[in-house]
C-alpha cells in the first residue's frame, strides 16, 4: 500500500453527509502550494480533491474548517 502525505489548506467547510446505507463521508479540495516558484516569483498551487469515509469523515467535520 502506498502511503502520501499532503500539507496544505482547506478551502471550504467540509460538511457531513450520510448515503442511503448510513455511511459517513465528507468531500473537499485541499489547496497545496508547490516548492518551487514560478517566472514571476510566486508560488503556485495544486487543488487535489480529498473524500472521506466513516470515523474519519465525522473527525473531519468536527475539528477542520476552512483554512486550516
């Protein structure tokens, strides 16, 4: 199993979400900012997609906010 670590910000609130089998999961975009700058000397950033299932998606929603 491959394992990636990703440090950056999220940009909206997550919110919790239940499918018809009464699964927790939670969706958001964390933005990354790359280690190298560009021409004009300024970082760029990446936006990945994160989605969250179970125990981790109700961690999640109770302590992230946007931002952090």
């Amino acid at each position: 199993m491959n394992r990636i670590f990703l440090i950056g910000r999220l940009t909206g609130t997550p919110e919790l979400q239940k499918t018809p089998s009464n699964r927790s999961v939670t969706r958001s975009k964390l933005a990354v900012k790359r280690r190298y700058r560009d021409q004009s000397g300024e970082r760029e950033s990446d936006f990945i997609s994160i989605v969250a299932w179970g125990r981790l998606a109700e961690y999640i929603t109770s302590y992230a906010c946007k931002g952090s």
